[in-house]
C-alpha cells in the first residue's frame, strides 16, 4: 500500500473530511476514512460523511439459522449490538481489513453469544424453524439476565438446567416410590403378624367361624399386599431408575458437545477482534510514516514505509485467516446447537411419556389391590351373614349338656 503520487488526488476531486487515498502493491487505489477505519474501493462522496455504495467485494451476513420470532424481533434481545464479522471474498487484492461500510453494517447486524445476526429490520421476516411449536430450537440463542441482574446465563445453558431438573425429580419420584413399597412391605409383616394371633380364639359356632375368617382374611391381605410391593419395585421403581441413568448419559454427551463448540467460538471471536486491532493500529502507522514522507524525503522514511506497508499487509492477512476460522467456527455451532437442542427436546418428551406410563402402572396396580382386597373380605361378610345366635345356643348345649330338667312330685 502506498499513497498516490503528492498532489494527484486534489487534481482530480477533493475528498470527503477524514478520507485518504492509498495505492495497493497491485497498483488499485482505495480509500479509507481515517476516523472510522471504513475501507473502501469505491471514490467517497464528495458529500461529507457519505461514501460511495459497497463494491461486490463485501460478502453477505453469515445466515441466521433462527433467533428471531415470526415478527421478525429477536427471541432475546441483546443489550449492546456489535460489529458484525464479514468473510472477505471475491477480489485477490481485498485489504484483509473490515469491509466498506463497516459502520453501515454494524447498525443493521446484531451479535449474541459472539454470533452475527442480521438486524431483524434489514432482513426479511425470520422463519422459525417449528412455527407451530414452542420448540427449544427456536428461542434459547440469547443469554439471560438473573433476577437480581448481577449476571447472565447462556441459554443454552438454561435448557441444561431443564433437563438437570428432569433427572433430579425423576429420582425423586423413584426414592418416593420405594418409600411406597417399604410401606407395603411393613404393613403386609403386621397383617401377617396379626393374623396368627391368638386373641378370642376360643369362640365358637357360627360366630366363630366368621371370627376365624376375619384373622384369615388377614392374612390373605398381607400376601395381597406384599405382591403389591414386589410388582412396584420391577414394574416402576426399578424402570425409572434404569432411565436415569440412561438419560444421565445422554445428558453429559450433549453438555460437553455444546460446551466445548461454545468455548471455540468465543476464541475465534476474541482472535478476529484482536487481529482487527492490529489491523487498525498497522493502519495508523502507515499513515503516520505516510505524512512524514510527505515532510521530509530520506532513504530512512522510505525504508520505514515499505516496513509499515509488509506489517500493514500482514495484519490484514492475519484479520482474513481469523475471520475465515471464526465463520468456520460460526458455522458449525449454528448447525450442533439446533441439532442438539432438538435433541434435549426428544429426551423431554420421551422422559415425561415414560414418567407417565409408569405412574398409569401404579395406578392399575393399586386399583387391582384394591380388587384383591375387596376379594378377602367377602367371605368375611357372607358367614357374618350366616351367624344365628339361636343355632349357636343348639349347637353349644349339645356339646356341654349335662342333663334334662324333670320335675319330681315331694311326698309330705
């Protein structure tokens, strides 16, 4: 890069104020606006503070897979909108610096999670990617502020929470569920126990029978019961527990997967504003060695230019690789973070329809006891029924008889 030949400029037309006009090696002027490091191939107006329309070298945004609602705002506004990264493509001779226009393209694009949006108010309307749906893939691309508002979480981060939650009372339920059959278990030992006690043994008769068959019924009951318990711990405690842990699995591979693309990204997006500022501050001392040639003629400035011009050219070839890694990088995390968030939505649905099926087991089991219980006591009630205090008395007083009543005439 090298300035035009002194006075060459000002014979053609006067630039805009904060405007220079440099040479490249390849010979092509272009133009940058010293206060704003916009570049440009195209002459600037000669209106101030109006440049020329980008040339076809600027590329396009990089695309949006979503992140915005069906209006066209964003899912989750973000509180500062940042510059946006652009590819340099098309002409061999691109500067490697920001794009023309960078101060056009920095109010029509926004930046969430070190990612570029396009503004929603330059873009057509934002598509979702399950319009009818309220889908993870959709709206969790921001970050969101905590109540107290001394930090954020990344919303990616907040669907992992979700799904931590899931697992957590998806243990609950099971620790609540072996309670339950500890419950069973003890009271069928107590019914059990109960049963073989002695207590009003000696009754007799039909009351007796009936009594007999209360303490029977429960023992009937504990076998009920205790088959309760034992169809609780194969058919739904143990169930949850094996998908827990399964979902645990699931869980810490999506969670690394995300976590480490994330953490790239961020790099990337630290290392192109770190090669744009070199860029800028290469700029600078170009052009700071440019003036002083201009003052004074010497083999030493001469030298020092073409050593700021190969340092200039450096760092925009430096800007360019890292722009190239960050939209790699860019890319990538777009298409995992849908693909994964769809994902963590299977694993939801399918723990609570599986949650579901389980508790429509206890539920059937507890009816069916019910059932079994009900079971025990009928013949309870039908000899209750047959209890008859008058054959009772017959059947007593054949047994313990001790002989008939006659009476005898007394002689005086």
């Amino acid at each position: 890069m090298v300035p035009p030949p002194p006075g060459e400029e000002s014979q053609t037309f006067i630039l805009p104020p904060g405007w220079q006009s440099y040479l490249s090696p390849q010979g092509r002027r272009y133009y940058v606006n010293t206060t704003t490091n916009e570049t440009t191939w195209e002459r600037p107006s000669s209106s101030p503070g109006i440049s020329a329309s980008p040339g076809p070298h600027r590329s396009s945004l990089p695309p949006a897979v979503n992140g915005y609602h069906a209006s066209g705002t964003p899912a989750h506004p973000p509180e500062t909108a940042h510059m946006s990264l652009r590819k340099s493509t098309g002409d061999s001779q691109n500067l490697g610096s920001s794009s023309p226009g960078k101060k056009q393209s920095k109010e029509n694009t926004i930046t969430i999670n070190c990612v570029t949006f396009p503004h929603p108010d330059t873009m057509p309307e934002q598509q979702l990617l399950k319009p009818t749906e309220w889908s993870y893939c959709d709206y969790f691309w921001a970050d969101k502020k905590d109540p107290q508002g001394n930090g954020t979480v990344a919303g990616f981060e907040l669907l992992l929470q979700k799904q931590l939650k899931g697992k957590q009372m998806q243990k609950e339920m099971s620790e609540f569920i072996r309670e339950r059959i500890k419950i069973e278990e003890e009271y069928a030992k107590n019914l059990a126990k109960l049963s073989q006690n002695s207590l009003a043994a000696q009754e007799e008769g039909s009351l007796g029978e009936a009594w007999a068959q209360v303490k029977k019924s429960l023992a009937d009951e504990a076998e009920v019961h205790l088959k309760f318990s034992a169809k609780l711990h194969s058919e739904v405690e143990k169930p949850l527990m094996n998908f827990r842990e399964n979902f645990k699995k699931d869980m810490k591979k999506c969670d690394h997967h995300i976590a480490d693309l994330r953490k790239q990204l961020a790099s990337r997006y630290a290392s192109v504003e770190k090669a744009r500022k070199a860029l800028t501050e290469r700029q600078k001392d170009l052009e700071i060695k440019t003036q002083q040639l201009e003052i004074k003629l010497s083999n030493k400035t001469e030298e020092d230019i073409k050593k700021a011009r190969r340092k200039s050219t450096q760092a925009g070839d430096d800007l360019m690789r890292c722009v190239d890694l960050y939209n790699q990088a860019q890319s990538k995390w777009f298409e995992e973070m849908v693909t994964t968030t769809l994902e963590l939505e299977r694993l939801e649905v399918e723990r609570v329809e599986m949650i579901r099926q389980h508790l429509c087991q206890y539920t059937q089991l507890r009816h069916e006891t019910d059932m079994f219980n009900q079971s025990t006591v009928e013949p309870v009630d039908q000899l209750l029924r047959k209890v008859d205090p008058a054959k009772d008395r017959e059947l007593w007083v054949r047994e313990h008889k001790t002989g008939n009543i006659r009476p005898v005439d007394m002689e005086i």
